[in-house]
C-alpha cells in the first residue's frame, strides 16, 4: 500500500476531515476522499488476497460456496469454467477464488 493511502487511513481512523487529510497530501477534499476510498479497497484486498474485482465476483455468487469450495477441490478447472459464467468474471479472477476457497475459507469476505 503506498505511503499516501496509509496516510488517509491513520489519519482518517484519527478522526480528520477529509479536508484536512487534503491538505496533509497537497490534494483536494475530493481527491482526498477517493485516495482513502482507494485504502480501503487495497485492505479489503490485502486481506483476501485477491483481487477487489474477484472479491465483487464472489460477493455477488448466488450458489453455495461450500458446494463450490469442494468442487474445486476436486476439479479446479470445471470450478474455474463455472465461474467464468458469473457476471464479469475472468479466468484471473476465477483462480483466485478457487485459490482462496481451497485455502478453507468459505465466508464471503
């Protein structure tokens, strides 16, 4: 993460403005509020370890993902080929989630 989104962060869970936190990085309020926004996203993905695009894709999965986990256990291709059909899902980002999913994890994040 870069030094100006840690920044909006701390100084965000600090209670400042988003005014002041412009200020603190040369930027517009606006501009400020799209960098900690950013953060955000970038901790969401730190923290899943995958992409904000697969973990939109796997928010918005509509089947079981403890049905999906063990098939990609079994068959991480066809699991690979069943995502793919999901709403702006990529090949990438389907790997990443078979990925995470076979990690144990079964919460969408």
């Amino acid at each position: 993460m870069r030094e100006r989104h840690q920044t909006a962060l701390r100084m965000r869970e600090e209670g400042a403005t988003f005014q002041a936190i412009g200020d603190a990085l040369h930027v517009s309020a606006s501009r400020a509020n799209v960098i900690y926004q950013r953060a955000l996203e970038i901790q969401a993905e730190e923290a899943a370890g995958m992409s904000l695009a697969a973990i939109r894709i796997l928010r918005n999965y509509r089947g079981d993902l403890h049905e999906l986990a063990s098939f990609a256990e079994r068959d991480p291709h066809g699991a690979c080929t069943l995502l793919i059909q999901e709403p702006n899902c990529l090949r990438r980002h389907a790997y990443q989630i078979i990925a995470w999913l076979t990690a144990g994890n079964r919460e969408k994040p």
